[in-house]
C-alpha cells in the first residue's frame, strides 16, 4: 500500500505491543567490566600493599637491628608502621570475605570502608605527619657510608624479587595508599548505575574517602607549624646576631610597642578566656611537676651521701650497748641491699619519669610562648584595610596555633596529670616497701631496745627528747670544732719575726698589730701577697671605695690592701718544743711538778709587757705502770716507756684519761699512769690511783 499525504497510519497488528528503545548491552556490559576492574584494582593492589609493608616491618627491620655498629633509632624509622598494617590487614579480611563477581560485594566494601574510617584516619595521620622525620631519618643514615651501603644489600637481601635500594620505597607506601583511596572508590561509582543498590553507600563511602584525606592532610599543616614552633634551640650570641634583619628588627619592635601599648592600657588587649584558664593550668601543673623533680633529685643526692657514710662498722661511743649493737646488725643488710634497691626503684619509676614528664613540658611552654608573638602580629594586622598574601599567612599561623593549642592542651594537660599521679603513687609504693621490709628486718631486735615498751604517746615524745638531745650534742660539736679550726695561728719567735714585730710595734702601736689566718694573693691592683702568719700593721679598715672587706696595712715596708676576713689581733702564745711537753698538753697531775712560771712562754697582746724568753728544762713523759689497752681506741704501755701527750682529757673534757702517742700508736690511757721524769735520777711513782 503507498502512503500518501494525510493517509492514516495504520494500527499496529493485533499480539503486537510497541517497544520502547531500550540501553544497549553494549554500553552496561562495559560499564559492568570497568566496575569490576577497579573492584579487582583494589583488592590487588591491598594485598601487594600489605605484603610490602610486612615484608619491610618484619624481615628488613629485623634484618637492620643486627647490623653492627648498630643504626640507633631503627624504631623511629618505622614509626606506627605496623598500626597500618593492622587497619590494611582488617579492610583486606573484610573484602575477600565476598567474591568480586557478587552483586552484594559493593555494599560489603562501602560497610567495610565506613566502619574503618576512623580508624584509618587515626593511623594515616599519624604516619603521614611524622613521614618528613622518617625520611630525615633516613638521610643521616645515608651520611655514613659504610654503615649505608650494608643496608642497601640488607634490603636487596631481604626483597630480592623488589629493585629497592633504600627505605624510602617502602616507607612511601602509606602516604600514597590513602590518596588512592579515594580514586578507586570514585572510580567504581563513576561504572555504577544510579539505580544501583549499592550507589548511594558507594558515593558516601567515596565523599568519606576525600573528607579523610583532606583531614589528614590539615593534621599534617598543623603538626608542621606545631613542630616548627615548639623546638627549643641553643643559639649563641653570635648566631643571635647574624639571624638578625631589618625584616626582623621591625617585627620584634612592632611586638614590643604592642605590648607596651596593652601594659599602659593604650589599646586592649585581645582576651580568649578559655585559653587563659587552659594557660593558668597548664603553668600550675608545669610548677609542680619542676618542683617535684628537684625535690626527688635532691632527695637521691642526700640519699648517696647518706650512704657514703657507714658508722655502723666503727666503734660507737654509745650509752646502751645492746642498742649499738642491735643497730649494727640491722644496718648491715639495709646498706647491703634494701637501701640500693630502694634507690634504684626510685631512679626508674620517679626520677625518670618526672625527667621524660620536665622535658616533655618543653614543646607545650614554646608554642604557648609563639602564640603570643603571633597574637601581637595579629593584632596589627587588624588594623589594615586589606591584607597582603604574607599577612594573610601570619594570620592564619595565629589561628593555627590557636586551634591547635585549645583542642590539644587540655588532652597534653589531662595525660600528663595522669602521669604525675602514677608517679606519686610509685613514689608511696616504694616507701610503703621499705618500711615494711624495715619492720619485718627489726621486728626481732624491738624487744632488745630500751623504748620497746612504751605507749605511742610516750614513744614519740621520748623519740622528740632524744632527736633534740643529739641535734644539740651535734651543735656543741661543731661550735667546739668551729672554735678550734678559727684559733688564731701560733708563730714561733723567730729573729726576723721578733725584727718584724719590733720594727711595726715601735712604728704604729701594739693596737694595731694583726696576724694573717690564710695565705693571701693579690688579684686586684694595690692587692700584697703574704703567707699565713705573717704580721701586719692595719692602717685603715677600708679601701677608697669605701668597701670594709678590704683593710689598709703596712706589712713593714709594703703597703697595701688584704682581705679583713684573714686577718686577726696577734695575743697568742708560741708553741713549745716538740721535744719537751707544755704545762697544757699535760694531765693535771704532773703539771705542778715542772715548775709553773719558769716555763712559760712568750705571748703578744695589747696589754703584755715587754718580751721576756725563759728556756724551759727538757722533760720526758714516760708510763709510770703497765697497761693492757682493752679496744682499739685505747693503746697499751709498759712501764718507763717514754710516751708524747697529745691531749690531756678525752673527747668529753674528763682529765682522767689522756691521748697519747707511743711506738707510732695513738690512743687513751689513765692519766694518773704517766709520770714526769726530770733530768737526773729517775723519778719512782707512786701507787696508781683508784
């Protein structure tokens, strides 16, 4: 039939239904192709992933750590390598729990990758910031080149199927892992159809994907600006100076002139109150953890020199006995053992520590302190109608460090109180222990002790009593010694020391004759030079400045200046000979029988008279009777054995016992045992006393 103009078309033939123009197979079987090639894309290139990074965190690390001389920080290398590979090797478990071909193998990998994400973001973050370390790392490794070249074949030793010939080919991996995330993922959606089931999980999985890279990659800028900032250098004068600049002169004027501005209250001072409060503290808690480790430290020091001392292996003058020797027997294992462990659990688990804790504290103080700066710069960029492009990178360096410091001081600040208290803790265990092994070791020399049965009340007041009763005993003791040691010298009266007395007495007056305690070297101008003992004149008590610590004296002939600390009135007797003994070194007993007056010396004060020298008779000390020392602070005679006093008394002043020398051997003996023998027949004694 022809068709003609206005002709009808004719109705399609009954059975027949119209079609509709359907999508080629054509274009879904390829689309279907490219979904599951960069399904397979991934699963493929997970697993070589993976198994790079097991390969370098198992067998070249463990390769590297047994090269001698050792690399040091083989450790901080690998970073958080193996968090990685953990997170990888879950996301692998979760996809090959389907095959690529199920139609429901798109869902399981958007669930998979969702539920993951947090975690993935945690580790890659942490790796991805600390990359620029690692690779810096791995350069100094590269600057000793022995030690380089054996690991560049312990990594072509380990991964021989691998052309790798430094770290950094493994190391890279995760960095560009996580960036290729995204890419699979948007790729796969691109091949979905949108009436696919699994598409709108799949665009959400893909739009995670990039919100993760672009968190991770903003963590990064900040820890970079965060490490720029909080380093602490050690800069010298001279590196000060050639770091200085017109750039850098204006802007730490600019600063200064800010801050004057908001200490005069010129202009305010841009105020964040929550950051104050985290600052406030932060600096408590920085205080207390500086004081606590000075205190420790000190603590050890006075422990050691505690420990230098062991008076439990002398001879204790004691009043009990039995509490002499119930203390020696505990002492013993308290220096052998309690006390060194007790030290050594205070070095690891306090001093450490607070060491690692003072250190830490370091980064927080300098970023708070940048922040500052950078507040101040800040502030005068307000005042400018528009912004350059390297003030808007000084504005955006404040608010980073801002941020910065607001979300992460209060979990530094949480953490390290955390530290602090387990460190307290540590600190009562380790006393807790030491008392009570301390108790377990006394407990069977308790009874033996005169305070053994006293009530608490009493117990502490006598333990108040005696503490007091040998801090006094211990001051006499040092006054006593203080006085001895700070006695003015003795000088014999030599021809050119009576000439030197003479010619200064005659010149100034016997009111202004000094003696020298110390040597004296002239350091300063004007300054003499003298040696312990000699005589001087003092002409006046000051210098030209007005400074009393330096006297005027006439040292017969030299005039000059000498520090008024060594100097001091010469009142004092000369030593007798060695050969003969002095009415004072000898017991009271035989002091009358050498004569008295005959035998005194010459002495030198203000209101003497003129010199008079007597020469005294030579005298012998000799052991009137035998006597067999009973410890090691006595010494034994034998009768007519000559013997030389030292001291008349013993350490408490009583004149029964004297300190003599004999065969070498210094020790006490009774006095009324030694007897004067004058020259001639010798003297018979008499009976001892009793």
């Amino acid at each position: 039939m022809d068709s003609t103009p206005g002709a009808l078309t004719p109705p399609p033939k009954s059975g027949e239904e119209e079609e509709e123009p359907a999508e080629p197979e054509s274009i879904v079987d390829t689309m279907k192709q490219k979904q599951l090639l960069a399904v397979e894309e991934l699963l493929s290139t997970e697993r070589s992933y993976l198994r790079m990074l097991q390969l370098c965190a198992v067998v070249i690390r463990g390769h590297l750590k047994q090269l001698q001389p050792p690399l040091g920080n083989v450790e901080g290398v690998f970073s958080n390598v193996d968090d990685v590979i953990e997170v990888s090797s879950c996301l692998l478990s979760l996809l090959e729990q389907k095959e690529p071909t199920d139609p429901e193998f798109l869902s399981a990998l958007c669930s998979a990758f969702l539920s993951l994400r947090e975690d993935m973001e945690m580790v890659y973050r942490e790796y991805c910031a600390s990359y620029n370390t690692i690779v810096a790392m791995e350069t100094s490794f590269r600057q000793r080149e022995g030690l380089w070249q054996a690991v560049v074949n312990t990594i072509k030793t380990s991964a021989p199927d691998v052309n790798a010939t430094s770290l950094t080919f493994f190391l890279v991996m995760p960095v560009q892992r996580i960036a290729r995330y995204p890419l699979l993922l948007q790729t796969m959606l691109k091949h979905t159809d949108a009436q696919h089931p699994a598409a709108p999980a799949l665009r959400q999985a893909a739009e995670a994907a990039v919100a993760l890279n672009c968190r991770i990659n903003e963590y990064k800028r900040v820890r970079e600006v965060a490490d720029k900032y909080k380093r602490t250098e050690n800069l010298t004068i001279r590196d000060k100076i050639s770091r200085l600049s017109g750039h850098s002169i204006a802007k730490k004027t600019a600063r200064m002139s800010q801050m004057i501005k908001h200490e005069t209250g010129i202009k305010p001072k841009i105020r964040d109150e929550e950051f104050d409060i985290l600052e406030g503290y932060f600096c408590v808690l920085e205080k207390g953890i500086i004081e606590l480790h000075e205190n420790v430290g000190a603590y050890l020091r006075h422990l050691q020199n505690y420990l230098s001392f062991r008076p439990e292996e002398r001879e204790l003058e004691l009043d009990h006995v039995r509490a002499a020797r119930c203390y020696k027997e505990v002492a013993a294992p308290l220096r052998q053992w309690m006390y060194p462990a007790f030290e050594g659990r205070l070095q690891a688990l306090v001093y450490r520590p607070l060491c690692a804790l003072r250190e830490l504290l370091a980064g927080p103080r300098n970023l708070i302190r940048k922040r500052l700066h950078k507040l101040l710069d800040y502030e005068l960029l307000e005042e400018k109608q528009s912004l350059s492009y390297e003030d808007e990178a000084v504005a955006n360096t404040y608010r980073t460090l801002n941020a910065l410091l607001l979300a992460e001081l209060p979990k530094f600040t949480a953490t390290t109180l955390q530290l602090l208290w387990g460190v307290l803790g540590a600190f009562s265990c380790i006393h807790r222990d030491l008392a009570e092994d301390v108790a377990q070791l006394a407990g069977g020399y308790l009874p033996q002790l005169p305070h053994s049965q006293l009530e608490p009340s009493a117990f502490w007041q006598w333990a108040e009593e005696s503490v007091l009763q040998g801090a006094e005993s211990m001051e006499r003791l040092c006054r006593s010694v203080a006085e001895e040691l700070n006695d003015p010298v003795v000088q014999p009266l030599s021809p050119s020391f009576q000439k030197r007395l003479k010619v200064l007495t005659d010149k100034h007056g016997v009111g202004r004759i000094y003696q020298l305690t110390g040597n004296v070297g002239g350091t300063r101008e004007l300054d003499l030079t003298l040696q312990r003992g000699d005589l001087v004149a003092v002409l006046g008590e000051m210098d030209t400045r007005g400074d009393r610590r330096r006297w005027l004296v006439d040292a017969a002939g030299r005039r000059g200046y000498v520090p008024a600390s060594k100097l001091t009135p010469y009142h004092q007797a000369t030593q007798a000979s060695s050969s003969s003994p002095s009415p004072a070194s000898l017991p009271q007993h035989l002091a009358p029988a050498m004569g008295g007056a005959e035998f005194r010396r010459h002495s030198f004060s203000p209101a003497t008279q003129p010199i008079v020298i007597r020469t005294p008779p030579c005298l012998q000390v000799c052991a009137g009777y035998d006597f067999a020392a009973r410890g090691h602070h006595e010494v034994s005679l034998q009768a007519g054995e000559p013997v030389r006093v030292l001291e008349p008394h013993d350490k408490r002043g009583n004149p029964e016992w004297s300190l003599v020398e004999v065969r070498g051997q210094r020790g006490y003996v009774p006095s009324n045992y030694l007897t004067v023998q004058l020259p001639g027949p010798a003297v018979q004694p008499a009976s001892p006393a009793t």
